[in-house]
C-alpha cells in the first residue's frame, strides 16, 4: 500500500457550517475559562501502563496546587481500581471545599449507580453523561436511527435526576455530551442537548455543563469555531448552560480549535497537562493557559515551577514531554543559532533600562523567569552559534561582558572547540577555552607580583613594581600619562614589548561593594597585529594592570 495520488477518491472535504456572519473571528479572548483536568481520565485511559492509586493521588494533588478547580477523577464503572481510587479521595477528605470533582460515565442506568456511589458523601461533584451522536456511530456501531439515539440521551439524563435525589446531601452538577459532536450534525446535537435540558431542568443560578467534544479533529480549527458559535446562537435557553470544549489533536490544531471555540463563545475547556490524551492527545491545559498569560490574561492557573509540573506528569504518566512542547520543552527557551543569540542578548540588554515591567525580548514570547526557568539556559552554544552565544554564556556564568571586538577575536577560539568536539559546548567549556586564549592562568611569561604607583613631579604616572619573568622575579618601572600608558611604557623598556593600546573598558562583574572588577585591553603590535588582554581583580586598577600583561603575554 502507498499514499494516493488521487486522495479524493478515498477522503471527503469536511463540509463548511453555514454562517455568513460569523462573529467569532473580530473577538478576543479577555478572561480565563473554567478549565477541567482531564488527566486522571481521559489522559489515563490513554496511558501503556494506566496509573496505579500512588499516581493517580500524587497527579491529584498535583492539579490542586497548579489550580484546577474541577478535575475529572476517572470512570468509575470501569472497574475497581477507578471506583476505590475515587472512593479514597471521597473518605480521607482529599478532596479540597473549592473543588469540584468529576466522573465520567455512557448512559446506562448501572453505571451510572456505579458512577453516583463512588462519590457517596462527597460536598460537591460533577457526573458526566456521554453518548455518541454522529452519523457514522449511528450507522456503523450502533445501527440506530435519530431517535434512538436521541432516547438514550434522555433516559440517561433521567437516571441522573433520580440518583441525584438518592444523595441530598451532595451539590449534584451535570454534564451532558454529545460525543462526536464535531462529525454531527448541528441540529442533531441540538436537538440531544434540548431533549436533556428538558429533563434535568437547569436554571442560571444551576447551569448545566453542554460538553462540544472535537472527539476525532476532522477539520480545520475554523470549522469547529462556527460549530461551537452556531451552537451557542441556537441553544434555547442558553443562560442556563455552560458549553466546555473537548478538544483532540489528530490535526495538531486541539489548542488552536479550543482558543477560536472560546471565542465563538464556549465558557469552559477541558484538556491535559501536556496535551496527554488518546491518538495524537488532548488539548493541552499548560499551553491555552500561558498563551492567555502572554496576552496579559491571568489564567488562574500556577505554573511558576514549571519544571516540577513536568516531573510529576512524566513520572505519573511515563511518557516524556517533548523538549520543543510550547513552554515546557527542555528547548523551547533555548538559541542555539547565532542570529538568534545576538537579538535575545540585545533584547535583554535593552529589558535592563525599561521604566515598566512589559516584557520585550525577540524570540521569547514569555520570561522564562515567570516558569521557574533560569536565564543561563536561554542560549546555549555549538558549531551553530554565533558570538553573541558565548558572550552571553560567558556573561552569565562568569559575569564577565566581553566587548563587542572582543567577541569577534574569541570567537575564533570557541569555534574551533566546537568544530572538534562536535557537540553542544557547556559553560565550563568555554571558560576554560577563555583562560587559554587570555592566559588567565597556567604558563604565562609576564606575571604581576606586585606594583604601586606615584605622580612625577611634571605630572606624569610612574609605574612600579615586581613582575616575574619566566619564575624570576624583576623589578621594572615606567612613566606615561596615565596607569595604562605607564605600565605599556615599563614592558617597553623593561622587555621590549611593544604595546599600542587601541581600547579599553572596565565593568564591575557585581553588585555588591566587594565585587570583583573586569578590566579589557585591545592592543596592537608593530607588525600590525591585534591581541586582547584580560585582568581579573577586586581592585579595579590591579585589573587593568593584569589587563595589560595579558595582552603582553599573547604578544
């Protein structure tokens, strides 16, 4: 078998919805919706190996904390494991006052008792009704007409009414779906929501949950959009109802399908952390949610310590969070390219002399800050990268802001290193390649040992001091205009080194009163010859002077 050349006469076009004057596209999305963790669920069943009552509880707990305030628990009726799960978080009062737990059940009288004695004596819970309504279920799985189909929906939504009387002491909400929504047709599912609408009587002040679910994504996010608007415009009595979006990935569109059906009116969405989910998975909660966050939306979701979210859900659900998933990723703050090292050392260079707290830095739409994430990981080196990768890794390790030549001179030195190694080169790396090229330390011909210095009586600096000279140790002195030109003036006269300095900065590698000071030189020789040096120092002028001697050593 191969892929077609002529698909169509296999695949079908999904079919436009009729509403020439769609409002969804001109909206924006200005508040968070109700958000319903479908992991211990939905993401579970999905799972090689499901979560044993250690996962589940620890999964739980995680949703709790991140914020979830409704978290679907499991499907009770499926067997003991879900049911005594459940069971337990009901009887050791895991679960907290301002949650609302949820449980899943197909519309069948026995599981739904099943489903309402799992969650015996619980404050308040959610039971959700399914059954599928589209076409091809009615046709091919089924064989049932429309009313058929429509019956079970309404003598599950009774069952639900009468096991709700059952257990006064429970605040009962209800949610309906009309499974396969996405591949119905709209009237149908209108007419399956109405017909349980009619049964469980909600109101304004008790709304039921209408559950749209895209339970196969056969079609651009758009579509989906005007499905949920047209729904929404056509749905009597729809003070009473809240439409949650159910979203899956098989056209790697589920978060974009969940933020336009926001738009075209929805109130909720449910989804998985991570986007966990069967087939290609759910609509990722940690993805909507800081999408919103970037938008200046709170989405009242917590996710500060990203990376001990990923822990618990790769441990729970052993599956990896892949290292480009949006926000997550091991790599998705990460600039290997060197164009994009320069823009993102400038945009944070730029973000240091702001007067306000807006966020502006190329290629990082959120601080990484904001997740719990270190700014040393942002650019990373390898063959790849340009200078501005290494001066940044250098500045964050090290403390250490190269000048712009500098840079270009260094450069060198790390591509060459990354050329041999061939892989990406850690910060320890690239130090030890900048001790070599500047001889920070090890085999150097010039050494400071000690030195002072004094005013002529014209005017002029006087160097002097001790310097070792291939472990012997000499006394030198020298006059220039300033303490640079005076210690450029005693190698000259003391050894013969010519120095001609073209530049020279200075910075403070810290904040603090005792930081260490960073002094660069930019020297260039009699044959035409451009070296650097580097001085390290808690004195600022002892490290212009070992600045100086750097520069002499690799002359």
């Amino acid at each position: 078998m191969t892929m077609l050349k002529n698909p169509s006469v296999k695949y079908r076009p999904f079919p436009q919805v009729d509403l020439p004057d769609r409002q969804w596209p001109t909206r924006t999305i200005t508040h968070a919706p109700r958000w319903l963790s479908t992991d211990l669920r939905d993401g579970n069943q999905a799972l090689i190996d499901p979560m044993g009552a250690e996962k589940k509880t620890r999964f739980f707990d995680l949703l709790v904390k991140v914020g979830l305030k409704e978290i679907e628990v499991g499907f009770p009726a499926a067997g003991s494991t879900e049911f005594d799960f459940i069971r337990g978080l009901v009887d050791t009062g895991r679960i907290p006052e301002d949650v609302l737990v949820q449980v899943l059940t197909q519309s069948r009288q026995d599981l739904i008792e099943t489903s309402f004695a799992s969650l015996a004596g619980v404050h308040a819970a959610i039971v959700h009704l399914y059954n599928a309504v589209s076409p091809l279920w009615r046709q091919v799985v089924f064989g049932m007409e429309r009313h058929e189909i429509r019956a079970i929906a309404e003598n599950g939504a009774k069952v639900l009414r009468d096991q709700a009387a059952k257990y006064p002491q429970t605040k009962w909400h209800f949610e309906y779906s009309p499974e396969t929504f996405s591949t119905a047709e709209l009237d149908f599912s209108l007419e399956c929501c109405e017909a349980v609408m009619d049964i469980l009587q909600p109101s304004p002040e008790h709304p039921i949950i209408l559950n749209l679910p895209a339970t196969v994504e056969a079609a651009t996010p758009n579509i989906y959009a005007d499905q949920i608007e047209y729904f929404c415009r056509n749905l009597p009595n729809r003070e009473s109802a809240v439409i949650s979006l159910h979203t899956h990935n098989d056209r790697g569109t589920g978060v974009a399908a969940a933020e336009l059906g926001l738009m075209a009116g929805a109130d909720r969405v449910e989804g998985c952390l991570f986007g966990n989910g069967e087939r290609t998975g759910n609509c990722c909660l940690v993805t909507v949610g800081l999408n919103l966050y970037t938008q200046g939306v709170d989405p009242g979701l917590d996710f500060s310590d990203i990376d001990e979210v990923i822990q618990t859900v790769e441990y729970c659900n052993q599956l990896k969070v892949a290292e480009r998933h949006p926000y997550g990723g091991e790599l998705v703050f990460t600039a290997f390219s060197g164009s994009h090292q320069d823009a993102i050392k400038k945009g944070f260079a730029a973000q240091e002399t702001r007067n306000d707290q807006l966020w502006a830095v190329p290629y990082l739409p959120i601080d990484p800050a904001d997740l719990g994430r270190s700014y040393e990981a942002v650019i990373r080196v390898n063959s790849q990268s340009g200078k501005g990768g290494f001066a940044w890794v250098i500045e964050q390790d090290q403390g250490l802001k190269l000048p712009k030549r500098m840079q270009a001179h260094f450069s060198r030195h790390v591509q060459e290193l990354a050329d041999e190694l061939g892989r990406e080169l850690q910060a320890s790396d690239i130090w030890d390649v900048f001790r070599r090229a500047y001889r920070l330390d090890g085999e150097q011909r010039y050494q400071l040992i000690d030195w002072d210095e004094g005013r002529t009586s014209d005017g002029t600096r006087l160097f002097s001091g001790k310097i070792g000279v291939e472990g012997r140790e000499q006394s030198v002195s020298g006059r220039g205009n300033g303490l640079i030109s005076s210690v450029t003036a005693t190698l000259k006269d003391s050894f013969g080194v010519e120095l001609e300095v073209k530049d020279y900065a200075e910075h403070s590698m810290g904040q603090s009163s005792d930081a260490r000071a960073a002094a660069y030189v930019e020297c260039v020789l009699p044959d035409g010859r451009t070296v650097w040096g580097v001085g390290i120092d808690e004195d600022v002028a002892t490290a212009s002077v070992r600045a100086v001697l750097s520069a002499a050593n690799a002359a």
